[in-house]
C-alpha cells in the first residue's frame, strides 16, 4: 500500500488526519517544515511539547509520529537528517515553521529512479483528472 501511496499516479488524500490525531493525540499541533535555502516547504507535520523541547535542545529535526504516537527524528532510518536552524510560531500559537538545512543535501525517504532522495512534493495533480503527475520520477 505504501508503495501505490507514495509512487502511484491515484489521489488518495487523507481527509480524516485531523479526526484520527484528535482521538489519539491531543497535544500536537501542525509545523510546517521549511528548506532554509531554497525556501521549499518540505513537508508539513506534528509535533507536541516533547518534540518541541527535544528539537530545540539538539537543534535537528524531531517531530511527533501521529501514526505510531512516538518521537520522530526525521530521516534517521534513511539518513536524511535536517538541523534545525530557526522556529517561529504563528499569531494564534497553535502552529510552528521549522527552518532547516538538510545535513547531506537531500530531503524524502523516498527515492527517485537514479536512487536519489527526492522533494516529499513530487507529484502535480491533475486540476481537470484529479491524476498525479511525477516530477522526479
């Protein structure tokens, strides 16, 4: 299933994340994840008061898994770690932006066909199909 999630050319969006992190974690909020060079939104993720403090002590990237209810550190099983180099909260303080630097250049867990790690936002939607495009197949 995760291969067709993350390679397939079928829109197939979560809508119900909310609900699902609303009933089993109720102290995350949303972060957005920014490339402090290019300016790219990485991803968009969770993180709660465990997480925050964690990252903010070891400056790298530690988020909240709402999936497995653990601490996150981003990229350590494929080796793609960020360090964190700046946080700001927006004006209601129910939301982060991370500012990162990839420690070896590359960003996803995933891997295009040369084998090189990938943007996590590497496939266009189709506006009149609603069919995904890859971009760096």
């Amino acid at each position: 299933m995760s291969k067709e999630l993350e390679e397939g050319s079928e829109l197939t969006l979560d809508f119900a994340k909310i609900a699902k992190i609303a009933e089993t974690c109720r102290d995350a909020i949303p972060v957005a994840v920014q490339h402090a060079d290019t300016k790219e939104v990485i991803l968009v993720a969770y993180t709660n008061e465990l997480a925050m403090r964690k990252a903010f002590a070891e400056r790298t990237l530690v988020l909240w898994s709402t999936s497995r209810n653990v601490l996150w550190e981003k990229g350590k099983t494929s080796g793609e770690t960020f360090d964190l180099l700046d946080a700001r909260v927006n004006c209601e303080q129910n939301s982060l932006l991370y500012i990162v630097r990839p420690k070896r250049g590359a960003i996803c867990h995933t891997k295009n066909s040369k084998g090189e790690p990938r943007n996590c936002y590497y496939r266009r939607i189709d506006f009149d199909t609603m069919e995904l495009t890859n971009l760096d197949p």
